[in-house]
C-alpha cells in the first residue's frame, strides 16, 4: 500500500481506502514553480468519482468509524499526526515541490502544523463540556435537559494553494475529530501532499471512506460537483472571496451548513512610539513570507507621519535583504509564486502601480535567476509609495510579496484607513503604548488583530474573518461548533 513520493508522478483520487484514477482518463499536470517543470500528472474527478467519494463517506459514519467510541477515534488521530511526523520529509519534499517555498519555512510552519492539528483537536474534543438545564413544571415533579454533541455527516473541504497541507487538516483534524467523514478536494496547483495523507490514514487505523480524496478544479469540475452533491452535509472552505460566494449559493441547496476562510486585504498600522526593530521585523515577514501569499500577510502598511521616511527606508532595506531561491536553498527565506498565472496577476498589479503613479521603492519586477530556474514563477519584493487610496493596488487582494506603505497624521486617520474595506481578515497593530494599542484594536474590523507581533498562533483562539473575509470561526471550541449538531433532550421527571 506504502506509496513512496517517487509513486506520486502519477497522483489518484483516494476513494473509500484506495487509490484510484478517473474512468474519464482525464489527467492534468502538477508544476514545480521553482523551474516551470512538470511534477506529476493529477487525475480530474468527474461526478462519477465525486459521487463514489461521497457515497464512501456517507456509508463510513454508519461503518466502524460511526461506531466507535471517543477514546478509539481520538487515539486513531493521534496515530496520524504521528504518521505524518514519521514521514516528515516526504510531506515536505512534496509540500516544497508543490509550492516552491523554502524548505526552511514549510519545516517549520506548514508540516508540523499538518500534524498538530491533528492532535489539538483530538485533545479538545474529549475535553469540551455541552450544558445541563432543570426546569420546573406545572405538576411539581420538574424536567431535565441535557445537551449532546453530534457529528454533521459528510463534510465537503474545499482547500487552497497556499498552505496546502497546514489548511486542509485545519479543516480534516476536527471534523474527524467530530465523528464525521471527509472528502476533499484540494487546490489543483498543489495535490500532492493531500493524496499522500491518504496512506498515513490507512496505516492510522481510519477506515475506509472517513477520508476520501478527489482532485480537479473549480467551476465545471471536481470542486462544483462536490458543492452541487446533495449527499453532502457541510462545506467548509478556504480560499479567494469570489469563490466563497459561489460556494454559499450552491450549499444553499438543500441547506447545508458552511464555514468560509476568504481573501483580505489586511492593514499594518505602525505608531511612532512603536519599537522600531519589532515592526520592522514583523511587517517583513507579514508583507513577504510565503512570497507574500498568505492571507494574514500585510498588503496596507500605514505609518505615522513622523517616522515614516526611517520606516520605508530600513522595510527597504530588509525587502533587498532578502534571499530569493529554492526550496533546497537553505539560505533562501523567499521562493516563487505558486504559478505563472498567479504571476500574471501579480505583476500585472506591478504594473498598475506604476501607471497609478506609484513611487516604486523597491522591486516591481522579475529578479534575474540561474538558468536552470528561468521557467519558475519568480518575482520581486516590492515596497511602494504615493498611491491614492482608491487605486486597486491599494483596494485588492494581490497575494504576492508586495505593500504599499502611506503616511498617517492621527489614530483615527489610522483606523479609518484600515476599516475602508470590505475585507476584514487581520490587522498587525505596532505599538509600545500598551493602552493604545488595546484601544485601537477594539475598533479594527478584523476578525484577528496582532499587537506588536505576526502569525503568532494559538490554535485554541477563534479564527476567521469578518466583513467579506469570511463566516465563522475555526479554531478550538469553534470548530467544534461548525463540525457537531448540538442536541437538546428534554426529559420529564
Ligand atoms: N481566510 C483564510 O484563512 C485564508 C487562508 C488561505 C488562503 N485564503 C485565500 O485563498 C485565496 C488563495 O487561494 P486560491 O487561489 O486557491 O483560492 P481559490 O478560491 O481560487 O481556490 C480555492 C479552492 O477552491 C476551489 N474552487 C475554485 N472555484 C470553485 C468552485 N466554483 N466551486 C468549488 N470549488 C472551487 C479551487 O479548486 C481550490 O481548491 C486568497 O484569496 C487567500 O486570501 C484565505
Ligand atoms: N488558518 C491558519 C492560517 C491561515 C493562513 C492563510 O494564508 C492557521 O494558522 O490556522
């Protein structure tokens, strides 16, 4: 059954506890944006595959799964992040191959959180409380209720590209956690890390169907039938905001329940009586980490008016600073986008800057690579200036390793600027008067505010957007809400 990575050239749907292909023979390929090489070929799901991997997971929660008790599920989840830890370095070869980031950054964020998450909610579940309520009745003799949890059924996952695996277990970890059963569909630009969880499963003890894979695209394939299946329970998805509404009306049918991770445009608000080297530090890793495709990452940086020539120079000089390589560079801190078509997009917002009147401070380009890289997705970092607020540079998601930085005079210029949105995702706040920064994070609409700190993640907390960068909250007990059915016994004494 044991699948080395090498296996993986040729990447199946993972259905009811094997690996197949699709009866359509249709096939796509899986590119390394490092050097624009082909990876693997990846079978399209039609709705035949869809509709195998969802009638699997319906017949899984009446199975063994369905059957056992908390202890059995919980140990079983364990044995997964185990798993994954054991084959640690075929996860991150493949999450690297994947995606191009550095080795150095999957290492230490996207493989161990792959693994923790399922362990945090395996842990949480066994611990969270439901409620008991006694109520009088008319008779004298009084009533009893008392609340269980229930697992939701087959939950579609829907995942994105970014962080492939970290993001699709965030979603796997507690709704098995949950008792309920699985099919995902991740991104198409990086398969291979949810396929190859597919064995780690098996070797776990999961029954078959609890976890099922299907790979494909959006609209007109694997993503929309799974959203369209009526079988589905629950949808949870993570990815651009245009998507999640697509998503929300076709969960509509049928009234299935949704949870949406989507798009930002997050805010850095930077205040002269900051500590200079933290905001200097935390705004580099926010703006360019992951190659700056992260939907936490800081795309807005404003900045009080009187440090701000010393701010755009020294967040200047750490962006040239910075290392552009690939995965197995140990010394690079920043990859290639995930594709060439997302670099379209990105440098086609390069360019807008400049025709919008941008001071380009740095970057705005291609960086010269070795040969051997030419056909990756490479770009610069890039810091600008001097956009109005309305430019789209400005206004839009980009997901690329680029901010515009702009001067304020006052806090409630500050977050006014920052609230002028429709997203709400995350704000980073940088300040060192303490009251400050608790009072100016009240009136952030985000759903996660930092405060003198980035992507420092406690996963007990309640994460998610607000405004149009999501509905509901992932993250200790509120995952829990999403994945169980509260029920109420009502029992007369
Ligand atoms: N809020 C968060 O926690 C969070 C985290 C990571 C990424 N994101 C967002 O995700 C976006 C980048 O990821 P992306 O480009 O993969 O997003 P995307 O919306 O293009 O795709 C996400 C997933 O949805 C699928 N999909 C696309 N159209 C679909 C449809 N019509 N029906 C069903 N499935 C469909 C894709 O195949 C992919 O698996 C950015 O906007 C980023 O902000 C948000
Ligand atoms: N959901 C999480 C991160 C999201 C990152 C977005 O790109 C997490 O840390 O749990």
């Amino acid at each position: 059954m044991k699948q080395d990575l090498a296996a993986m050239k040729d990447i199946k749907h993972y259905i009811n506890g094997q690996y197949v292909g699709s009866a359509s023979g249709k096939l796509f390929e899986n590119v390394n944006p490092a050097n624009g090489k082909v990876i693997s070929k990846v079978h399209e799901a039609g709705r035949e595959e869809v509709d195998a991997a969802v009638q699997a997971a319906k017949a899984a929660l009446r199975g063994p799964w369905g059957k056992m008790t908390l202890e059995q599920r919980t140990a079983i989840l364990h044995k997964v992040a185990d798993g994954i830890n054991a084959r640690f370095d075929e996860f991150l070869e493949a999450e690297c191959l994947d995606t191009g980031k550095p080795k150095s950054l999957a290492s230490h964020i996207d493989i161990p959180r792959g693994a923790a998450n399922f362990k945090v909610f395996a842990d949480m579940i066994k611990n969270v409380p439901t409620e008991s309520f006694e109520m009088p009745t008319p008779d004298g003799t009084g009533a009893l209720n008392y609340a269980v949890r229930r697992p939701k059924g087959v939950i579609g996952v829907i995942s994105p590209w970014n962080l492939p695996l970290l993001l699709m277990t965030w979603k796997v970890g507690p709704a098995l956690a949950c008792g309920n059963t699985v099919v995902v569909k991740p991104s198409e630009e990086t398969p291979t890390t949810t396929a190859l969880l597919g064995e780690v499963m098996k070797e776990a003890g999961v029954p078959d169907g609890v976890y099922n894979v299907v790979h494909g695209f959006g609209g007109d394939s694997a993503g929309a039938y799974l959203t369209e299946h009526p079988l589905v329970d629950g949808f949870t998805f993570t990815g651009e905001t245009g998507t999640g509404e697509v998503i929300m009306k076709a969960a509509a049918k049928g009234i299935r329940d949704i949870s949406l991770e989507l798009g930002g445009k997050n805010a850095g608000l930077v205040f002269a009586d900051c500590d200079m080297d933290k905001a200097i530090e935390g705004t580099m890793r926010s703006a360019f980490a992951n190659c700056g495709q992260v939907c936490l990452g800081t795309e807005r940086v404003y900045v009080e008016r009187s440090i701000f020539d010393e701010f755009v120079r020294r967040l200047k000089e750490a962006a040239e600073g910075l290392k552009i390589g690939p995965p197995d560079d140990a010394d690079a801190n920043m990859g290639p986008l995930v594709s060439l078509k997302h670099r379209e997009k990105v440098l086609s917002y390069y360019q807008k800057a400049v025709d919008d009147g941008a001071t380009v401070v740095t970057g705005g380009g291609v960086p010269d690579m070795p040969a051997e890289l030419a056909g990756g997705a490479w770009v610069q970092p890039t810091i600008w200036t001097g956009l109005a607020d309305d430019s789209a540079v400005v206004t839009d998601e980009i997901f690329g390793p680029c901010c515009h930085i702009r001067p304020f005079d006052t806090e409630e210029e500050a977050i006014e600027l920052a609230n002028s949105l429709p997203y709400g995702l995350a704000s980073a706040i940088w300040s060192e008067n303490i009251t400050r920064a608790h009072r100016v994070a009240g009136q952030i609409e985000a759903g996660i505010i930092w405060v003198n700190s980035w992507f420092l993640r406690d996963l007990r907390t309640p994460f998610g957007g607000s405004k149009q960068s999501g509905i509901g909250r992932e993250g200790g007990v509120h995952s829990l809400e999403f994945y169980t059915e509260m029920k109420n016994i009502c029992v007369k004494l």
